[in-house]
C-alpha cells in the first residue's frame, strides 16, 4: 500500500495512532474480514478523534482517494451486523 492516510496536525500522536488504527480496520475488512467488536472499538476511538459528521466525511472521501477503500460501506455493515458477525468487503 502506497498511500498515506489522511491524518490532521492539530491532533495529539494517541489520537493520530487511533485514526490510522480505523482506517487500518477498513483495509482489513476489505483485505480479508475483521470481526465486528473489534471494528466497533476502531470506530468509537476514532469517532472521539472526530466527532464531526462533515469532519468523518472529508476523512472518509480522503481516504477512498488515497487508497479505493469506502470506509462508509464497511461502518454501515458493521452498524448493522451483530457482535460475533465478521465485516468484510462484499
């Protein structure tokens, strides 16, 4: 992967280390499968990073960019799914 993941320079390296650690999440799911909980535990500490919608989407278009992954996709499924599901990419 040749990409850099969209990351902001007002954040602290705990809170940066938590948004590259759900975008990690997201090539996972798309890569192979990611079980649900610990998707979930991803997104919440990323959603304390960002707790903007707007915010959540900018990073989310700039990270597709970068890398082809729709991270919107793989949070939908796994809203939806149940603790012991599996994510993946369909």
């Amino acid at each position: 992967m040749d990409y850099n993941y969209p990351i902001s320079h007002h954040w602290s390296t705990d809170e940066i280390i938590d948004v590259i650690a759900f975008f990690q999440a997201v090539e996972k799911a798309y890569e192979s499968h990611i079980e649900r909980r610990q998707f979930m535990d991803a997104y919440r500490a990323f959603k304390k990073v960002v707790p903007s919608m707007a915010e959540e989407k900018t990073l989310f278009n700039e990270f597709e960019d970068a890398s082809g992954f729709k991270s919107f996709r793989i949070v939908k499924q796994a809203k939806e799914a149940v603790d012991d599901d599996l994510i993946k990419s369909n």
